[in-house]
C-alpha cells in the first residue's frame, strides 16, 4: 500500500471537513467537498488507499474532536467518496455515479434513523417537527443577539404550517442536495483525474455539454406528478419528494444546455 497518497488525501479531507467548524460561511461550502481528496486517491491509487485513508481521516477527526464528528465523516463525506470512486472505478454513467454516491449516506441515515425511533418508540415526524421548532428559536435568539431584529422576527413568524410541510418534504430535499453533491464532487475529480490521471485509467467521456439525461427517467418525472391526482395526503407528499429529485436532475441537464452554448459561444473555461 502506498502511504504518502493515504496520508496526503486523509489531511486534506480533515482540513477540509474542519474548515465548516472554523471558517464562517466560506468554511461550510469547502466542507462540501471533503469527499474530493478521499474520490482521488480511490480512484487513482486503488480501492485499499481509498479506504485507508477514509480511515485515517475519520481517526484523525475522533482523536482531535471526538467520535461523533468522526461517524458523521465516515458516514455522511465517506460513504459518498466510496459510492463516487466505486462508480468511477466500475465506468458507470455519470447519472449512476451521482445517485450512488449521494444515496449511500441518505440509505446509510435513514437506516440508522429507523432503527433509533424503533429503539425508543417514538414518532419520527413529530420528533424531527420538535426539533425544527427549538432550532428556529434559538436561531431567532441569536439573530436577536447579534442585531438583527427582522431575520429573527421573519423566523417566529414562520407557521406551523411551513414546518409541517419542511419536514415532509426533508426526504426528497435531503436526497437531492446530497445527490448534487456528489455530482459536484465527481465532476471536480474527474477534472483532476483526467489532468493527473496517475496510475489510474479512467474512460474518455463526453464533456458537461453532450450530457444528457436517460430518456426512460421521464417516466419518474411522471409518476411523481400523478401523485398529486391521489385524493390522498401521504401519496402527495411522497409525490412532492419525488419531484424534487426529478427537478434535481432536469437543473443539471439545463445546465449541461447552458455550458453547451456558452462553449458554442467561446466563452472561457473557467468563466463556464
């Protein structure tokens, strides 16, 4: 096993991933691409330098901050980079390669979710509601603290009606931003890959501009919509979580329309 990349990607994950803790605002968004380094090193060193430096990373975190910010690495950034490298490796589609790698640590919580309000018989639903109210409020408290009186006055006034539906809706929401994550992460370690490509032999694929979304997957876009004609509240809001995947997956296929043009149109790079 190689160690200088090991250790090279699992320092740059956990600067990465401390940055969200430090850093205001920008900190958050570098944090987002903590799987990059991990995706790297999998795909170009191999499978066993990819896991060991998710592990070294992961004991790093647990050592310095505890081992409840290490299981959210290794569960949340770690199980994204091995979905994204795995697809890289295996050449799958660059749709494929996104959905796995933003679904596994969706599967991964709501497993572990499941079994904790089974563990403790309570409701799911009315636990997560509890919990975005007591959120709201001590984010108002601190908007008060600091000055600005009219964030937190826009947040009281937010209803029971927007935290019933936010919370219904957190499904289809979680899993979209985590899919788009991953696709945002695969696509920069592509670049990477393909600029440096090591050891690693990764198949030519079509650029952003000739991406195109698999036709058949309409027929999801469908489904989802004919939710809203059930005369039924659960089949509805199972619709809305299904079309905000959907959505995800269109926006990024305009985008791919829009870099086409701007490519037409020789606009530079890194402007695109």
């Amino acid at each position: 096993m190689k160690l200088r990349p090991v250790v090279s990607a699992s320092a740059q994950a956990v600067a990465l991933y401390a940055s969200g803790f430090f850093i205001p605002l920008l900190g958050q968004i570098l944090a987002l691409f903590t799987p990059l380094p991990l995706i790297i090193v999998y795909v170009r060193s191999g499978r066993t330098e990819g896991l060991a430096a998710l592990g070294l990373a992961s004991a790093v975190v647990a050592l310095l901050s505890g081992w409840h910010l290490a299981v959210m690495l290794l569960f949340s950034f770690g199980l994204m980079a091995v979905g994204v490298g795995e697809g890289m490796r295996s050449r799958m589609t660059p749709e494929k390669i996104a959905l796995l790698g933003g679904l596994l640590p969706v599967v991964a919580l709501a497993v572990t979710l499941a079994l904790y309000f089974l563990r403790i018989n309570a409701n799911p639903i009315s636990a997560a509601e509890e919990y975005v109210r007591r959120s709201m409020t001590e984010a108002a408290k601190v908007y008060t603290t600091l000055g600005f009186a009219e964030m937190a006055a826009t947040i009281t006034a937010m209803s029971d009606s927007f935290v019933h539906y936010f919370v219904r809706l957190l499904p289809g929401l979680i899993a979209a931003s985590s899919t788009a994550q991953a696709a945002f992460c695969y696509g920069m370690a592509r670049e990477a890959l393909t600029r440096w490509p090591g050891d690693s032999a990764l198949p030519a694929q079509a650029p952003l501009a000739l991406w195109h979304a698999p036709d058949s997957w309409v027929w999801g876009l469908i489904a989802a919509l004919a939710c809203f004609a059930v005369p039924n509240d659960l089949v509805k809001i199972a619709g809305w979580n299904l079309a905000i995947l959907f959505v995800t997956l269109y926006l990024a296929q305009g985008i791919a329309l829009l870099d086409y043009y701007l490519g037409k149109a020789r606009i530079r790079p890194a402007l695109r």
